[in-house]
C-alpha cells in the first residue's frame, strides 16, 4: 500500500512513523502542544488498531486518514487550535506605560501578578507534599525491591511521579501562565508491567519530573518565606501611621523604627516607605513566576526530537 496524503507527501505505515511525521510538523511549535498532539493522535490510532484486530497498522491509517487527517493536517489544526484556545484564555492586557512611575505601579493592573503571587504562598504546601512523596515512594520501592512485590510497587510509584507532574503543571499554567501539557505522556497498558517499567526508566522525563518535584521543597520554603515576609513589611509599615494615632488615643503603645506619637512627621514616610515596598513586592512575584514558569517547562516537558 503506496497511499499519498493531500500535500503529495506518503501517508505513514506504521504508528511510530505517523508519530514522527507528526512531530517534524510540528517542528517549532511548543512542545508542551507537541506533547499533547502526540498523545492525542497515539491513543486514537492505537484504539482503531484494538477495535480492528485484523488489519494491519497501514490499513487503520489509511481509513483513519480521512477521518482524523493525515500527519501534516493534524498539525495544521493543532497549531490553530492552539492559537484560538490561547486567544480565549488570555488574560487582558494591560496598557502599556510609557513613564517609570507608570511601569512601576503599573504590576498591579497584570492578572500574572496574584497568580504569581498566590504561587508562592501556595508553594510551600505542594512542596512539602512532592517533597515527601517522592522521599517515601523512592525509598520503599527501593527497599522492597528484593521482594516480586517490589518491581509493581516501583512502576505505580514511577507512574505517580508522571501524574504529580501533570497536575503540577495544571497548577502552572492556570496561575503562572505557562503553556503546559495538558495530557500525560502515552502509555500501551496491555504492555508486559517488566516493559513498562523499563520505558520509565530509560525515559529521561521521568527524572527531570522527579527533580523537579524534589527542588519545590526549597523553592516553596524560599517562596513563601520571601513573599510573607515582603508583605507582612509592607503593610506593617502602612498601617504603623494608623496605629500610632490609635496608640495616641491611648489605645495601643507603638515603638518601632523610631516611630512614636510625639513625631508625626515620621509617619507619612513610614506609609510611602511600606507602599513602594508593596509594589516591589509585586513585581518580585511577577519576576519569580516567570522563571518558576521556565523552570517548570524544562523540567517536566518532553523536548520533541525529530
């Protein structure tokens, strides 16, 4: 079978080859995009093959071509769903300041901004937790290895480690904005689990995914400490003005940073100096989330290789 596609170009023969031809078209896309295409196009064609167990991989791609599209138009229609959906999605973009006061208080109108900053605060939670989970499913997969329970155990951990990474990048995506895979990497399950379990391993994604999720404990630590703390300041120094002319009423006794009742010409200095902070602290979040985003693209995304 000699079938063409409408580019002219040879309609594949195999899955693996499909998958391929896919990908070169998808070359310079984004490979969290790449990722789910590959998925996307792999279960379909693999489901067609179980539902017609006598025809051969070329006979189901060429009756799917049709249906589904040859390799070169799946992708066309990726890449302009993808454009449609990211369109959709967008948060509204502020305008553009062209002053350094105007850039500077203009981070509070960016949507990124709180996502970024809810990132952090949040961050020392999701990191405790991979942080454990990881630690306790290495180490008793490990130690149960000698026993015929052990290779199980360490696949379904391995397998944990993939889904925590997808679910990770969810989190990702919706606060920091970084297009993320929004399917796992595929997986034949009626592979033998022996197989499976070799593909884990030689599959360097794996062990990025689980570095990655070893790293959020001390970025969530660092995280969280760094925006509570810039923010607890920055109030604390905006609403020192406030209590001080309480505590002149006789209802609080305030004494910090020099600051006391009988030298109210300190006070607006206090309130200006927590303000900026404020806004300093908004843009650190904004800086952070951008590279936790960049961070988090390389470390769990597979990189197409065509």
């Amino acid at each position: 079978m000699n079938t063409t596609t409408s580019t002219g170009s040879r309609l594949p023969t195999t899955i693996p080859e499909y998958l391929d031809q896919l990908r070169a078209a998808l070359a310079g896309a984004d490979k969290a995009m790449v990722q789910d295409a590959l998925y996307d196009a792999e279960e379909y064609l693999r489901a067609e093959l179980a539902e017609n167990p006598g025809k051969s991989e070329a006979e189901v791609i060429a009756a799917v071509a049709g249906s589904y599209g040859a390799p070169e138009e799946v992708a066309d229609i990726y890449r302009e769903t993808e454009v449609t959906v990211a369109r959709a999605l967008r948060p509204p973009v502020p305008p553009k300041r062209r002053s350094l006061a105007g850039r500077f208080f203009g981070v509070a109108a960016d949507p990124r901004t709180y996502g970024a900053l809810f990132y952090m605060l949040l961050s020392l939670a999701t990191g405790i937790f991979y942080f454990t989970w990881v630690v306790t499913g290495a180490s008793l997969s490990a130690g149960l290895l000698v026993l015929i329970v052990g290779i199980p155990l360490l696949l379904l951990f391995l397998m944990s480690v993939r889904l925590l990474s997808l679910v990770e990048g969810r989190v990702v995506e919706v606060l920091l904005g970084e297009r993320m895979p929004r399917r796992p990497l595929y997986t034949q399950r009626d592979k033998p689990w022996l197989t499976r379990l070799k593909e884990l391993f030689t599959d360097g994604r794996t062990w990025t995914a689980m570095l990655y999720l070893l790293l959020m404990h001390p970025l969530g630590v660092a995280y969280f400490t760094v925006a509570v703390t810039l923010l607890a300041t920055s109030l604390g120094l905006m609403a020192l003005p406030v209590a001080l002319m309480l505590g002149h009423a006789g209802a609080f006794d305030v004494d910090v940073l020099n600051l006391t009742p009988d030298s109210p010409w300190l006070w607006p200095l206090s309130f200006v100096a927590g303000f900026l902070l404020l806004f300093a602290t908004l843009h650190l979040a904004r800086w952070t989330g951008r590279f936790h985003g960049w961070l988090a693209k390389h470390l769990l995304v597979r990189t197409p290789v065509v």
